[in-house]
C-alpha cells in the first residue's frame, strides 16, 4: 500500500471512529459489506472509487479535486470550518461548554481521584487545540462530565470514571489521526486510478 492510500484508510478508519461507528454499523448505512470495509481499514484491498465516494459520504465527508497550488488554502479553510456543524458554530460552542464544565470538575475532585484528575487535565489541554468537533466527542465530552460529577457526590466509583477517560482518550486519539498533514500531492503516486479496474465489482 502507498503512502497515500494508507492516509485514506487511515483517515476513513479515524472519521469512523470518531463518528462511534463500529464496521457493522457503517456497513449498515454505506451498503459495502463490512468484511470489505475491514479490507480497506487494512490496506488489504484497492480501494475503488465508487466505494471511497460512498464511504466518505456516510462520514460527512467529500470528495474533490483542486489546483494543486491551492490545496494549502482548502485544508486552511477545512480546518477553521470542520468544527461547525451549522453555520453559528453550534457544535463548538456545545464543545467549549463541556470542557469549560471539566475544568471546573477537576478542582473539586478529592485526592483519591488524583492520577485521573491529572489525566482529564492534559486532555483537556489537548483537546482545546483542535478545530474539528465531532458529535460523538461532544458524548464523550458528556458522558465523562457526568461520571467525575457521580464520583464526586459518591454514586459512582473510580472505575467508572477511568472508563470514561478510556472513552475519551480513544476519541481524542481518532480525531487527532483523522486531522493529520496530507502528504504532499505530488511526492505520491494517486491514491486511485480510472481505469477498467475500476468498474470491477471486488465489493463482494
């Protein structure tokens, strides 16, 4: 597999896991057979154009083609508007909300908690840095607030909350994969082809 092609099974596989879509799932709302959909996730299978497109679609993605010399101002543009979901930001402000909620949450947390308070902290650091907000993170962002604000009033345990931080961390780690450099065009070979291969039916 090339360089390019590894990006987009990578970057397929990240936007799956950020959107909390398992292979089945996908597979249920693509129609490409999740057997297929591991293969290409692998690298173990050429990917067609025609699965790419309806792959991609399912993720919120799109598939474009761009002037090489302006490729540095659409992933410029890509990364200060991915965060959005509709035009007023809502899914950012959402975001902000949550780890604005975190924050506070770590400094009344009680001694026991230290190491996870900790890890929340860095987290929290980390995920301020990025520009795509992806419904699932804003969950997982929920759902950790909700199991610190449990233990802290004594109806949850630790364990509860290190799951929730396992959560979040697979999160986080799924939209830093899914927001890495393109490699540049042209020190790869094309990531696909239109040629008679192409109309091949492999999706079996």
């Amino acid at each position: 597999m090339t360089y390019a092609t590894d990006y987009i099974a990578n970057a397929l596989k990240a936007a799956r896991e950020a959107e909390g879509l398992s292979q089945r799932k996908l597979s249920a709302k693509s129609g490409i057979p999740q057997s297929h959909i591991s293969k290409i996730e692998a690298g173990a299978v050429d990917l067609r154009l025609s699965s790419l497109i309806t792959l991609a679609r399912v993720l919120g993605l799109e598939l474009t083609l761009v002037d090489r010399k302006v490729v540095p101002s659409v992933h410029s543009i890509a990364g200060t508007s991915a965060g959005s979901a509709s035009p007023d930001g809502k899914s950012a402000r959402l975001a902000r909300k949550e780890l604005a909620r975190l924050q506070t949450t770590i400094a009344s947390l009680p001694e026991s908690a230290a190491k996870e308070a900790n890890q929340l902290h860095h987290l929290l650091r980390e995920l301020q840095n990025f520009s795509v907000v992806t419904p699932s993170m804003i969950d997982a962002l929920r759902k950790t607030y909700g199991a610190m604000w449990a233990f802290k009033n004594g109806t949850r345990n630790i364990v509860a909350v290190r799951h929730a931080l396992a959560q979040l961390q697979k999160k986080r780690n799924a939209m830093l994969h899914a927001s890495a450099t393109v490699p540049p065009i042209a020190s790869v070979r094309p990531a696909y082809s239109l040629d008679e291969e192409d109309i091949e039916d492999d999706d079996g």
